[in-house]
C-alpha cells in the first residue's frame, strides 16, 4: 500500500515548484527543487533519531513495579519501530537523491514516463508513475 507521511516524517512545509511554460521536464532548476525538499526532510527525520535516543537514555529507569516497566518496555518498543520505519525512509530518500545524481530522479522505473512534478511533491520518494503504483497495489491485492 501507498505510505502516508505520518508526524515525524512529513516533509515539511515548501514552496510549491511553479512550472513555466515549455519548461523541460526535471530540468536544473526542478531538480534543485527536489533535492532541497529530500536533504530536508532527511535533516528532520535524523534530528528526530537523535532525539529517540537521549529520549530513551533520559527516560530508561529500573522500575520496581513490573506494571511500570512494562509500560515503558512497551513505549520504548513502539518509539523503536517507528524509528526503524523513518530509518527505511532515510535509505529511500538516500536513493531519490542518488537518482537526482544521475538523472534518473522524476522517471517512472517502471514505463519510464514522468512522475510529475506534483506527485513528486507530494511523495518526494515515488519511483513508479500514478498508473504504475495503481497496478502495483491491485496486484498487491489480489496477491493477498
């Protein structure tokens, strides 16, 4: 299924990119664009990392009651999987920026047309056009 950005992982507020007429398609300046947009959001998320680990170094005490320590075995477990989904979204948006290195960034791996910009804005991280992404997923489905 599509991953939604979730609090911790959005990327933030930008500027939508204004196209100009008869502007060529991941052009310098759209690049520009996204790269900024992915070594932002990466920033965010890896602030984020940081602040799991003082977190959980602050807060990691020996409870007494096993009730307690329970509850926080259980937050910390919780803290530590959405740290790992945000560490898998750091390697993507590692090779989103790889793709922008060459040239590759904003071309559906699959037809090999545009993603389109506002797609890409919206899910800097997408490899597959819309079409492809919506075949994908139906054959995720009905494989179960």
């Amino acid at each position: 299924m599509t991953e939604s950005f979730k609090a911790g992982a959005s990327p933030f507020s930008f500027t939508p990119y204004v196209e100009k007429e008869g502007e060529e398609y991941m052009n310098e300046a759209q690049l520009k664009h996204f790269e900024n947009i992915l070594k932002n959001w990466k920033a965010e998320l890896m602030q984020e990392v940081d602040r799991t680990v003082h977190h959980m170094q602050d807060d990691a005490a020996n409870f007494p009651d096993p009730n307690d320590r329970a509850t926080q075995e259980s937050e910390f477990s919780l803290e530590l999987r959405t740290r790992d989904r945000e560490r898998k979204l750091i390697k993507k948006i590692d090779e989103s920026l790889k793709e922008i290195e060459s040239g590759d960034y904003g071309f559906c791996e699959s037809c090999g047309i545009d993603i389109g910009i506002r797609r890409l804005e919206a899910r800097p991280t997408a490899s597959l056009c819309i079409d492809c992404k919506t075949l994908d997923e139906i054959r995720e489905k009905q494989m179960g």
